[in-house]
C-alpha cells in the first residue's frame, strides 16, 4: 500500500522528529498538500464508469463561499471532466438541469453498511480493518435512502464502543458499486473511545480515567515501534557504512598487513615461539524490529499519518485525554461525541482539535455519558472557533440517511448554515483525507455531487440528482 | 441406554466381514447409469483388484469371479460427497490457526454418520473440519466404511479448511484480521529464519531436533525457493532445508506454494470477498473451493469472475424478507450459479436433509436438468477432490465403487440395496437390521421387547424429581 501524506497542522518542532523526517518512512513534512493517497486494496475504484452527462447548473456551490452562476459541468469517467460557462456538450451526451449543485454529503460517523457484529465487537485492535467488515450486499435499501438525502459517503468503524475500535474506512453509498468501487480510502483514521458505558453501567471516575492513560499509552507504544524501526533502518545505514568503509580500508592495508604478518611469522620462527594471529574485531550487524501490525497502526495514528478518532464525552474525561495527548505533537485528535466540549473549547481551538458532534434529535436508549446532550452543542462550540463535524453517531444504519435533517436541526440552534455545510463536506472529507476526491465541485475530482433546487440544508429542498462515482443513482423518477 | 443400543447395532451391522469380499466382483445390472455416456441396459460392471475392469453391455466375466445378480436393480455410481462435518469425535478445534491438526486423529469410524452415508448410497467423503475456526485443521477423503480410518482412508491431505465467517468470540473484521495475521506471521518467520540463517545463527535446526522433527528425509533436508503465486516472497528460502519450519507454518507455506487445496468457507456474501482476497494474495486462489451458505449467491459474480468451484454446503433455496416491501423471495442457490458458469457441487450436510440424492432432485424439480444435477454429486465433486480419475462415474480404471439401486437415483421411491466399494460389498439392506428396525419394526435380537418400561433409577418414589418446568406466575410482569 503506498504512503499517504500528512494534513499536519502542527509543524513538527522537535530535533528528534525533524530528523526521523529525514528519514524515507516518514511521511512528508507538515505543511504539505496532499500528494498521493491509498487506493482501495484491489483494482482501481470507480474511474470506470462509462456513464457520461452534463449538468446545466443554475449555481454551483464550488466550496463553501465560493459560488458560480450558469455553469455548466462535465461528468465523465467517474469524475467531474470539465466546468465552466463554456463548457461543450458531446454530441448525444444527456443533459441535466438543476438550480443548485453542490458536493455531496459525507458522514463522518456512519454505522450503514457494514457487518453488525463488527459495529458491536468489543474485541477490535488497532490494526482491524473495518475495510473487513464491509458489506456491499446488505442494508440495500437503506443506503439508497442515504442517497436519496443528498448523503453519498460515510466514514464507518468496527468496534464503534471498544476501548480501540481499529481502522476506519470511507465508502460510497452506492449499493450497485462492488467493494473495491465503494472504498474510497480503507484506512481513514484510527478510533478509540474513553470512558463509555459498555453493557454494564457506567465506569466509575477511576477507570475512566485508566482509559485516558491507555490511549496514551497506546500512541506512546506506537511512537516507541517507529522510532526503533526508524533507529533500526539508520544503524543498519551506519552499519553497512561503516562496514564498506572498513573494507575498503582493509583492501587498501592489506599488502601491510601481509608484510607485517610475514614479518611476525619469520620472526616467530626465529624466536622459536608461536605466531600469534591479530584479533578482529567488528560491530554487530543490528537487528531488525520484529513485525506488529497494532503497534504499526499506533504508529501511523501517532505521526498524523491518520487521524485519531476519540469518542468521549465527560469534561473530566476531555479535559485529562488533551493533557495527555499534548506532547504527541503530530497527532491529528479528532473528538467524537465531545458532550461536554465546551468545558475545553479554548484548549480545542489552541490545539486544533475538531469536534465531531451527533447532534441526535432523542435517544430513547442514552447512555450515561451521552446525558446533557443537547442541539446546540455544534453552534457553541462552532462559535468558540472550534472546527465541527457533523455526524450520525456510528451506532444506527438509519440514522445516516437523516444527516442533513440532523445538520438543519444543529443549525436551527445555533451552528451558521455555511459551517454545517462545510462540515458535511469539505470539512469532513479533509478531517477522513478524502479531500482529493470528496468535498467540493472541481476538476479532477471523483464525481459525487447533487443538483438541488434549492439551497442546501433548507427543509424546503430537495435532492434530485445524485451522483455517486460519476453514475447517476438518483434522479426525480427513481 | 438407548445409545448402547445404537452402538451395539451398528458393531452388528459393521462387523459383518460376510458381506466383504476380495475386491473381486461382477454385477449384472438391470440397468447401468454409468455418468459418463448413455444408461446401458441388462449390462454387467466386472471389478477386479478393486478397480473397474469393464463396464457394458456384452462383457465377458471371468470364470472365477463371483457374480452379483442384480438385475431388478439400477447401478449407479456412489454419490460423492465434496465437504462435510461430520463423522468427527469433534468437528471444530478451539485454536484460532490450527492446520498442524489432522481430521484422521478426530475421524470416528464407527459414527453413525457413516453407517448412513451406506444407506444414502455416499461412498465418498471429504472429511474437513467445521466452519468455526479462522485456519483449521488439514481433512481427508474417506471411503464410509472400515474399522480403521486407514481402512477408510481414500486420500489423505485434501486440504486445509479456512473460514471468512466469525467463529465464536469474533466479528467479521476480526475474522478478517486473525485471517491476514495468520500469512503476515508466516511471511515474517520466514524472513526470520532466513536472516538468522544468514546471520550463521541455526537454532530452528536444534529446535527441530528437540522437538523431534523429521530432519534426514530428502524433503525435509532439501532446501527450496519459494514457489506458488502469492503477492508476496520470501527471498532465499532455499538456504533453510524444508525440515527445520516450524510445524504450524509448514502446512501453511503448502498452502501459499499451492501444494494443498483449500476450503474456504464463507457464512455470509460479504465473506467472498475477504476469502478471495486471501487466497488470491497469498497465492493459493487456483486450489480453492469455496463452501457456500445459501445467501452466498449474492456474490457469485465475484466468484465467476475468480474462476472457483463451490460446494453448496446449505438449503438450496434461499428465502429472504424484502425489508421494503416485507414480500418473500425465493432464490433457487444452484441456478445463480450455474447462469454465472460457476462450477458447483451439492453437499448434504444442512438441516432440510442428509442426503445427496435429494439435494440432486430438488434440483431436478426446480427445473434444472437430470444431467447437471446428477453431476453436481458424482462427477463434479470427484472433479474438485481432484479424484476425478478414481470415483463419480462407472468407467474401466475407476475404483469399483457401485450403488445398486431399487429404481431411479432420484425418485423417492427408490432404496438403496447394496453398496459395492472397491468391489466389496459392504451393504446389503437386506440384513440392515437398524432399517428393518425403523421401517418395519422388526425387533433386533436381544433387544427388551417394544413398550416395555426402562428400569427404575430411584428407589422411592419421593425421591423422583419431577421434570416439568415449574410454573413462574411472574413471568408475564414487565
């Protein structure tokens, strides 16, 4: 698989660090756009489709802020091929008119599509792939429903209430895509959880806090795996180094110390005493670093190479996880669920945290740590200049299907229109490394848009077109 | 006290050395459905050595060979069964990775299981570990009689039994991920032994000597490169001499360099894709069959598209609920595959029924035709056990396997009369005093007479405690 690059934004400041960035295994320094990205495990994902269309659009909503009027798009091989006013139509093409169009919507915190049993499991590591776990052939129904609502890819996790829940994926909504066309990234981010009520009743103050240690003990372990592959990759450099240097020194001494060794035996027999050889001596080739694919998924969580995902909702509990994660400087914390957030909004802000809020309209079945959640959370925390992610809460398929209606009723209290927009869209597709594919309406990029008629996140609109991996999946009449 | 009853009946049945004969046998047959050509009409099949020496119409016997006149009956190749479970002390093993396991430790030869095999006219049996295990045990065809599994034995590594699907304590992901670990490890201890091997450190050979492996045998002296297709390779295997790999890796090394076969099964559609992935990465994709759940043919373009055969290992339809609409659809599993061209054989162990005609006539009644559905029992299975040149069909060369038939093998009405194995005839229902027993209630010898009470474990009636289930006035209450 081949190496992702890092969103970091928090430049690594340390000599220590800077110099393991020297080294080829790290990703490259923060700072960097994005240049090359995971694709799915086999094959090449959704550029195949033949389906091609052009979109006479009323407005196009590029990105958040940035709007063009009467433009017309050209979607094809998978992804939006042109944009512009003078954009021509290929003969026999078919053509779509729409008032609006925009990206489609992203839930970063999906429970739809994928095997039950693994959403449930308490017995996730860090290096369980949810990529697994999904299942291309079940929840049919519900994923056209999802698209329907304008919302075209989810982020979903095994293990959603394990201490570590593994490896999160990106997929496409789409029920007619195969696996390997529905994955957008297979490994998006690595999640956790501290301090939730799992089965039994919840925690007491200490254990909570016990979880907080682990998970840094977990990137602490993580750090630990790269440094020493990192120490052991630099030795074996210095090693063959030196090794090549000692020889050629060797080679070069090599008629003096035949000399000298012809001497001392001439003069052994002479002395009539035992000819003694010189003693060689060499540094110990190091050794490798036996293999562990949890700690190499700490590691990657550790150095921002993936984001690190944390359900936790208590101030207590907000509050001692930021402590103990501020000396892992490339760390990329998102906080998920974050109840009582509010208590730590300027750590959040300082720190670069985002938050990634459930705004749920009732639930019947609340656990502990989700009581005093309430709508306006997103529009606090958003106006304490917080990022937030908008998602569904990673424990009912159905709900993603009700994202937007989620995201309205969040700005109905409070979060600006244009911020829940961006966290539906952009917003979650950088915090998933999706950018490159997901989030705006641009060039180059994967096809997964909507034509609207109206605004998007109004109660008055609806979705008419959907586009998922350049195929058209929703029209009026389906 | 009933099953001293069974057993004391099946001893009856199996010691019945009368029946056996020298692997010498001619059967004139009414009828000879032979599975590879047209029926013959009043033909003779002559076994000699066990093998079929001539199979027609106008035969010559020899003069000394015993004649077995059957011409009121049908022959009729055994049926074959592909996989199965059963016939094992215990069919499933704790240990997640286990293929240093062999089912002929477990292997029961006086089970049951077998002794109906004889009547359901099966005459061949891969025996393979059940689906509870991420990488199980090796299995190994059997012929379902003898008092050895030697006896038995027909061959004896037919491959390593692997499942996609959870076993208990796990969920699809971490299935998933113990699948993966099992080949990464495999990967890494080789890697291992040859770098320590370079490193002029040889504790695998004194660990092999410890552990008292086979180390002077030409296989196990030799040294080979890895061979097979998997996407990955060990450089410089051939400096470590076969003998010395660990035992529970050597087995797995097989499956990578595709020296054994494997089954692979998977309980839900979503697990094809996890199973092929596996096999295909690790290099063993061309010596798989996958054994299927019914809901499997939601993934048989996958499977097509892999080029394997399945072995249907459950209910030939699959019924499922629309969640939309609540309606029932019925989907007969077979005809999916053979539309795609996937190659499939029937297996009988699932709960509608124990036997393989009836899973051949099912198909036969969901309009399919005579032909394939009586290969999908005989010729097919032989073809995937790689025993397509020994069993299935009545052909000259072929072991002189023969069930002879009270009418056609797939009407309802018909019995089977004897079973000829390797020209010996080890079922007569004539003397199956078991059947006679259930069919006509004819009491066996020795046995306490029909009605008559068991005797009394408990001296006074006081003591005797009641079985029924007390009645909980409080069970209704919320």
């Amino acid at each position: 698989m081949s190496r992702r690059s890092t969103f970091n934004r928090v430049a690594p400041n340390r000599v220590a660090l800077a110099a393991l960035a020297a080294l080829s295994i790290i990703a490259a320094p923060a700072g960097a756009e994005p240049a090359t990205r995971t694709a799915p495990d086999d094959g090449d994902p959704a550029a195949e489709s033949s389906e091609q269309y052009l979109i006479n659009a009323g407005r196009v909503i590029v990105r958040p802020g940035e709007v063009l009027e009467n433009v017309r798009i050209l979607v094809r091989g998978g992804s939006i091929a042109a944009l512009g006013r003078d954009v021509e139509a290929p003969e026999g093409i078919e053509e779509i008119s729409g008032a609006v169009v925009c990206a489609g919507f992203i839930d970063p915190w999906s429970a739809l599509g994928v095997d039950a049993g693994s959403l449930r499991d308490q017995r996730t590591e860090p290096a369980t792939r949810t990529a697994d776990a999904i299942d291309v052939h079940g929840q049919r129904h519900l994923r056209r429903e999802a698209l329907r609502a304008g919302v075209v890819a989810a982020r979903v996790q095994a293990g959603g209430l394990a201490r570590v829940g593994g490896v999160g994926a990106v997929v496409r909504l789409n029920p007619d895509l195969s696996a390997a066309e529905a994955l957008v990234l297979p490994d998006a981010v690595l999640a956790m959880s501290v301090g939730l009520s799992r089965g039994g009743g919840a925690m007491d103050v200490f254990d909570r806090q016990g979880e907080v240690d682990r998970v840094r003990g977990a990137l602490d372990s993580g750090l630990a795996y790269r440094q020493n592959e990192v120490e052991y990759r630099y030795d074996l450099e210095e090693w063959e180094k030196a090794m090549a240097e000692k020889e050629a020194d060797l080679e070069k001494d090599f008629k003096k110390a035949k000399k000298d060794r012809d001497k001392g035996l001439a003069k052994a027999e002479e002395d009539d005493k035992e000819f003694k050889e010189k003693k060689y001596k060499e540094d110990k080739k190091p050794r490798k670093p036996s293999f562990d694919s949890n700690k190499a998924a700490l590691a990657r969580a550790a150095h921002g190479e993936l984001p690190l995902v944390v359900q936790v909702h208590r101030a207590a509990e907000l509050r001692e996880l930021l402590k103990a994660t501020a000396g892992v400087d490339r760390l990329r914390l998102v906080l998920a669920g974050a109840t009582e957030a509010e208590s730590v909004a300027e750590t959040l802000v300082e720190r670069r945290v985002s938050v990634l809020v459930a705004p749920s309209l009732a639930r019947s079945d609340a656990r502990d740590e989700w009581a005093g959640a309430d709508l306006g959370l997103a529009g606090r925390l958003e106006q304490a200049g917080v990022e937030v992610l908008l998602g569904s809460g990673g424990e009912t398929p159905d709900l993603t299907r009700d994202l937007p209606l989620l995201a309205a009723s969040a700005v109905g209290h409070g979060l600006e229109r244009e911020a829940a927009f961006e966290a539906l869209t952009i917003g979650a597709a950088r915090s998933l490394d999706v950018a490159d594919q997901l989030g705006t309406v641009e060039v180059g990029k994967s096809a997964d848009i909507l034509v609207l008629d109206g605004a998007p996140l109004l109660g008055t609109t609806s979705v008419q077109y959907v586009f998922s991996a350049g195929r058209l999946v929703v029209t009026p009449q389906n | 006290m009933r099953s001293t009853i069974q057993s004391a009946l099946a001893l009856t049945l199996l010691a019945a050395p009368l029946l056996a004969g020298d692997g010498r046998l001619a059967i004139r047959a009414g009828k000879i459905i032979t599975q590879a050509g047209e029926a013959i009409i009043d033909g003779t099949i002559v076994i000699e050595n066990g093998r079929i020496t001539a199979v027609g119409a106008e035969v010559e016997v020899p003069w000394d060979v015993e004649v077995l006149d059957a011409t009121h009956l049908t022959a009729f190749p055994g049926f074959v069964e592909a996989h199965g479970n059963r016939g094992m002390d215990r069919p499933n093993e704790n240990i997640d990775v286990a293929p240093f396991l062999n089912i002929r430790d477990s292997i029961d030869p006086v089970n049951f299981y077998f002794e109906d095999s004889l009547r359901w006219g099966v005459t061949t049996i891969n025996v393979q570990q059940g689906a509870s295990c991420v990488i199980g045990g090796q299995g190994m065809v059997v012929k379902p009689f003898g008092m050895t599994v030697e006896e038995m034995l027909v061959r004896p590594a037919s491959g390593i039994k692997l499942s996609a699907s959870p076993k208990s304590g796990k969920s699809r992901a971490t299935q998933a991920q113990a699948l993966r670990k099992a080949f990464t490890e495999l990967e890494h201890y080789l890697a291992g032994l040859v770098q320590k091997q370079k490193d002029g450190d040889d504790s695998a050979r004194r660990e092999a000597l410890y552990q008292g492996r086979d180390l002077d045998s030409e296989e196990a002296r030799e040294g080979r490169a890895q061979a097979g297709s998997a996407a990955w390779t060990v450089a410089d295997l051939e400096l470590i001499p076969r003998g010395e790999i660990d035992e529970k890796q050597a087995p797995l090394l097989d499956l990578v360099e595709g020296r054994i076969p494997a089954w692979f099964y998977c309980g839900a559609p979503m697990d094809v894709r996890v199973a092929l992935e596996v096999a295909r990465k690790n290099g063993f994709l061309a010596q798989t069959t996958l054994v299927l759940a019914s809901s499997c043919w939601k993934a048989a373009d996958e499977i097509a598209e892999a080029g394997v055969p399945v072995v249907l290992s459950a209910a030939l339809m699959h019924i499922e609920r629309d969640p939309v609409t609540g309606e029932e659809i019925e989907t007969f599993v077979p005809k999916v595959f053979k539309e795609k061209g996937v190659r499939y054989a029937l297996a009988s162990s699932n709960q509608s029924t124990q036997s393989l005609w009836f899973q051949a006539a099912s198909c036969v009644a969901q309009g399919m035709s005579r032909a394939e559905a009586l290969a999908a029992v005989t010729t097919v299975p032989a073809d995937i056990l790689g025993l397509g040149k020994r069993v299935g069909s009545l052909e000259k060369g072929k072991d002189g396997n023969v069930l002879l038939l009270s009418g056609d093998p797939l009407s309802v009405t018909s019995f089977v009369e004897y079973v000829v194995l390797e020209g010996s005839t080890v079922y007569d229902r004539s003397k199956d005093v078991r059947m006679r027993h259930l069919l006509e209630g004819e009491t066996p010898e020795g046995t306490a007479p029909a009605g008559s009470e068991e005797p009394k474990v408990h001296e006074h009636e006081d003591e005797v405690v009641t079985e029924e289930e007390p009645v909980d006035a409080g069970e209704d209450k919320e």
